[in-house]
C-alpha cells in the first residue's frame, strides 16, 4: 500500500494539469474565434460602407464615356487641353456639412469655446457644471468672510492679551478692556476676565482653590465656543475640496458615454466626431478640479490661521489665571493680617490685667 501511493499522487497531479491545459486551449480557441468574428463585423461594416461612397464616383465617370453630339471633336495635331481642377465655393465646406448624416452633425459642434462646449453637452454635465461653479462660487465667499473675521478676532485678542500683561488686577483689566478699548470688547477673549471677575464675586469669601477650579471651568467654556464659532463653515471647504473632483469625474464619464453612443448611432470612427464630445467630458472634470484645490488650500489655510487664534485665546486664559491667583493670596493675606490684628487687640486688656 505504502509503495503504490506515489504513482497515484503523480498519476493524479498528471490528470489535474491536463484537465486544466485543456480548459485553457479551449478558452483561448473561444477567444480567437469571437476576435476573428468581431474583425469580420468591422470589415463588414466598412464593405458596406464604401459602395454608398463609390456611387458619385460612377455617376461622374459616366459621362465623359460618351460625349454629346454637339461637343467638337478634337483634331489632330492638337494638343489635348489639361483640365485645371476648380477651386472649390465658398460654400462647399457647408453644404458638405449638411450633405452629411444627421448623428455626425449634431456631435459636430462649430463653437469649441468653453461656453461653446457648456451649451452643447447633455443635460447632465450641464448640471455637473453648474453645480461645481456653484461650489467655487461658495468657496472664495468663505474665502473672503472668514478671511475679514479671522483677522478682526485675532487682533481683538491681540489688544486683550496685552491689556491683560499691562494690568494689576482683575479690577484694572476690566477697566482697559471694557472701558477704554472697544475693539478688544468685543472679542470673546475679553469674556475670560469677566467671568473671572463674576466668579470671585459669587463666590465670596470660600476658598481659593475652589474659585480658582470654577473659573477655569469657565474659561474652557468660553475658549470652546469661541473655537467652534470660528471653524463655522471650514467643514463645507473640506466637503468640497474632498467631493469636486469626483463631481467633475462624474461628469466626465457621462459625457463619454454620451460621446461612443454618438459614434455607435453614426456608424463612424472620425476623431471629428469623437473630439467634441470627450472635450466637452473633460471640461467637467477641469470646473472640479478649479473647484477642488481652492478648497483644499483655503481649508489648510484656515485651519492654522484658527490654530494660532486659540493659542491667542488660550494666553488670555493664562493671563486671567495669573490676576485671578494674584487677586486671591492678596485677599487671603489681607483676611490673615485682619484675623492677626484682632487676636493682637484681643490681647490687650489681658496682657494689661
């Protein structure tokens, strides 16, 4: 037993390898005759295409084979007259045009412009088109807005910041802000020191660790919404620079198809017909690419433009941390010396006694 199960083995590789030999050749001989079928169809095709061709040829032979009887003979001796070729009309080109089938004309536009090539795709690359305009359009207006806030948030947090090293307490820090600069009052960065201020005041006389915890709490709140309010409208920047390009793909492979349905109706290979719709195809993806890297950049953009306006806001946090924690040991200090000063007074009468 042990012995006859390597011819086996081989026996059955053997049968395996022919099987599937034999499967490809069969696949490959299947191949080879739908090719030769399908050149057959093409040749066929072009037969029957060259005797409609041909035709006008016949029928202007015909004739110069018999001449009218009012024509002259040519005598002898005389030299045969070469017959100059007349130059075509002026119209020639025209009536060629409108002597040709009715699919080749219609994929023959005379305006390759891009508003040539707007007018004449289908429907839906029109309204690719538009919509990716659209998205451009919404791209340099986010561009442009957010462009004038960043700039006026962050030089208002700039004034805020150095009001906020110029003062000595909380106290005086309102007062620059809030009193003397109006444009730093309207920056959320201005709220981190109100806050502050409202805190100490509800808090009264607890301790400092816990006002000091509230108030942080509150700065990292205001902090977030000032964040969020600024990222308002980036995330349509990243959905157009992600998406345009696929748009305008889009596009193009319908106006493609649009363009070898167009070939298959005019029964034609022409690159006359073939290249107006194709460049009307790509135009599409063109409008989403001009839609697209914008978008990208301008989202990079902003987003570390943003970057450095929450490090703005995050030195205003520090700086009202600073005067808070200020404010609070001169306040715990101000109520040890009171306490000291009354066990002193207290002491008095006792140690006069």
């Amino acid at each position: 037993m042990i012995a006859t199960q390597p011819p086996a083995g081989r026996e059955a590789r053997r049968w395996i390898a022919l099987h599937i030999a034999g499967a490809a050749i069969g696949r490959l001989a299947i191949v080879l005759v739908f090719g030769a079928l399908s050149i057959a169809a093409v040749e066929a095709q072009q037969d029957t295409a060259q005797p409609g061709a041909a035709a006008p040829a016949q029928q202007e032979t015909a004739p110069q084979a018999a001449p009218a009887a009012d024509q002259p003979v040519a005598t002898e001796g005389a030299e045969p007259a070469t017959a100059m070729p007349a130059p075509p009309p002026a119209g020639e080109h025209a009536a060629l045009n409108d002597a040709a089938p009715p699919g080749v004309t219609a994929l023959l536009p005379h305006d390759l412009s891009p508003w040539g090539m707007f007018m004449a795709a289908d429907w839906v690359v029109k309204a690719v088109m538009i919509g990716l305009a659209f998205a451009s359009v919404v791209t340099w207006t986010l561009w442009l807005a957010k462009t004038l806030e960043l700039a006026a948030a962050r030089r208002a947090a700039r004034r805020v910041n150095a009001a906020l090293a110029r003062a000595a307490t909380l106290d005086d820090a309102l007062e620059a802000i809030f009193d003397r600069d109006r444009v730093a009052a309207r920056s959320p960065a201005a709220n981190l020191s109100r806050a502050a201020q409202g805190e100490v005041e509800r808090s009264g006389a607890m301790p400092a660790d816990g006002i000091k915890e509230r108030v942080a709490i509150s700065i990292a709140r205001i902090e977030a919404n000032a964040a969020r309010r600024m990222t308002r409208g980036t995330g349509l920047l990243a959905t157009i620079g992600a998406t345009a390009p696929f748009v305008g793909l889009f596009g193009t492979v319908w106006g493609i198809m649009n363009s070898f349905i167009g070939i298959s109706q005019a029964q034609t290979t022409n690159l006359a017909v073939v290249a107006p719709g194709i460049a009307e195809a790509l135009l599409a993806t063109a409008i989403g690419l001009v839609a697209a890297i914008p978008a990208v950049i301008i989202y990079n953009a902003f987003t570390r433009s943003i970057g450095g306006y929450k490090a703005l806001l995050a030195d205003a946090g520090s700086e009202v941390m600073r005067l808070l924690s200020r404010d609070l040991d001169r306040r715990d200090l101000a109520a040890q010396g009171r306490r000291t000063n009354l066990r002193a007074i207290s002491g008095l009468p006792a140690a006069a006694e």
